[in-house]
C-alpha cells in the first residue's frame, strides 16, 4: 500500500513539474516570437497625398514607402501627407496590444511646427493582414468635441483651370480657391493621373494658427493658444509629445465609435493617420501632416523614450 501511495506522489510530483516546464517553455516561446516582430510599419497599404505644395516634389508612384521600419535612417525622408484629407494607411507585423497607458506613436518630422491629423485604428478581427474589417475606429483627440470641429466633413478638389489654382467645394456648401503664398498651379499631384477631381472624407479639425501681427504688412503667424493639446500626429509641446523620440503617443482605449462614445479594443494591427486642418495661414501655405513613421512602443527600448 506504501508503494503504492509512494507511486501516485510520484506521479502527481511529475505531472506538476511537467505542467510548470510547460508553461515556462510556452512563456520563453511566446517571449521569441515577439523579439522577431518589428517595433516599427512594415508596410503601407494606401497613400494619397492632398494638395499642396510638396506635390511637385512627389513622383506619380510615390507610395509613402518612408512611412516604413525606423525613422530617419540611411537619410530617409519624411511623408507629407499635403493638405486636408491626405491620409497613409499602414500597417505593423504583429498586434499591438491593449495595455495600461500608451500604446503606440507616430513619428513627427524633425520640426516645430504643429499640422495636426487624426489617427485612426483597425483590427484584423478576420486575420487576412488586409486592413479591410469595416469602420476606422478613431483615437479621440482634445478637439473631438470642439465646436469647430466638422465630423463626416468631405471636400471636393478639382484640378487647376484657367485660374491656375486647385479649386474646392465641401459638403457644407462652401467653396473656395487654394492660393498659395507663392507660387501656382503646382499643388496638384500627378499621382491623381488623369482625374480632374478628388473627393476626401474625414475630420476637420479648428484651423491651427492665427496671423498675431499687429502690423497689416507683416505676417507673423503662431499657434492658437489651448487647442491640440493630445491626441493628434505632427504635434510639438503637447501632452504625448515625447521629445526624445520626437513622437507623439497614442492609447488604444482612447478609441470612440462612429458616435463618440467610448469602443473597447483588445487589440489593432492598422494605423491610418489623415491630415485633418483645412487652413492656408500666410508664408507657412498649407497646413499639412508630415510623419515620419510608427511603433508599438511595447517593443521600444524604454531607455530611448
């Protein structure tokens, strides 16, 4: 009988430690796993580049390829997003988890000058890699609930006529013409081929700078006071503006639904960043997006940030 108590001991001893060995073994793999997925975007999956004055400057194939792996290296440029509308949608390796505070960032270009746009997000709810699950889910911003600030806004662009200038019309029964401090005609990108309008939907958000001069002559153009103070691409002296990395960070559980209200994601795999101000402020001409890149900051070396 002792023998036999002894061999259960035995038995269930070992089923203990195989279990245990198990899950530290799942563990260590889990752990190797992530070390292969890039911190970083792995690939774009659509650019378009609004108006604006960097359009001379972009080939007819340009694909915002620079918006992947890590910034700045081998003198990599960043993406200009153009005027409002212009949006990149890409896309990382693995899913960035939902934790505690911040969960991921997007690159500024090493400026000062804040042209802030909207971030949204995306599972892959269907694991086919494709960003095509539904809606974009929204990182709400602190302008969300300004009252200058257009949700569902579109506008219409049409190609330069005889004016010379990139005319416009939006779904507010506005329209306008985008005059340029300098220069003319060279804000619409070949990259729309033969087109002679584009029409972008989004977010508008309140225009981001005021002519401070007091002096009709002079143009001296400054950041409106209070406004963008989280949750937006391309903004410098914020709150998740973080310096040493020149980023600005993004939690996940700040995502809303198509209504504003509060959506639970566990997870995204897909960013989708958009330049969101519709303002020409002076000599600074359009205010446009311009990143230079993502991470999962979960992968980051805290050391860097």
């Amino acid at each position: 009988m002792k023998n036999y108590l002894y061999l259960l001991a035995a038995l269930f001893v070992t089923l203990v430690l195989f279990n245990s060995c198990k899950k530290e073994l799942a563990g260590v793999e889990a752990k190797a796993a992530l070390m292969k997925n890039s911190p970083y975007i792995t690939r774009v999956f659509d650019y378009l580049y609004a108006p604006g004055q960097h359009a001379s400057l972009l080939s007819a194939n340009e694909k915002g390829a620079n918006f992947i792996g890590e910034p700045w290296t081998n003198n990599k440029s960043f993406t200009s997003l153009g005027g409002w509308g212009g949006y990149i949608v890409a896309g990382f390796d693995h899913a960035v988890e939902n934790t505690d505070g911040p969960d991921f960032c997007v690159y500024t270009q090493p400026s000062v000058s804040s042209e802030p746009g909207v971030v949204y997000v995306m599972e892959d709810t269907n694991g086919d890699g494709l960003p095509n699950d539904g809606e974009w889910i929204e990182i709400k911003g602190s302008e969300y609930n300004n009252p200058e600030t257009i949700h569902n806004y579109k506008a219409t662009y049409f190609k330069p006529g005889a004016s010379g200038y990139v005319t416009w019309i939006d779904n507010k029964g506005n329209s306008g013409s985008l005059i340029p401090h300098y220069g003319s005609g060279s804000w619409w990108w070949a990259g729309y081929g033969d087109k002679g309008s584009i029409t972008l939907s989004g977010e508008r958000l309140p225009d981001a700078y005021e002519n401070s001069s007091k002096d009709p002559n002079v143009e001296l153009w400054v950041t409106r006071p209070g406004l963008f103070q989280f949750g937006y691409a391309e903004c410098y002296y914020n709150g998740d503006y973080n310096a040493k990395l020149k980023a600005n960070f993004f939690d996940i559980s700040s995502a809303v639904d198509a209504s504003g209200l509060p959506i639970h994601l566990k997870k995204i795999k897909f960013i989708k960043v958009q330049s969101s101000v519709f303002q020409i402020a002076g000599w600074l001409n359009e205010i446009s997006t311009e990143i230079s890149g993502a991470a999962d900051i979960h992968l980051l070396d805290k050391s860097s940030y």
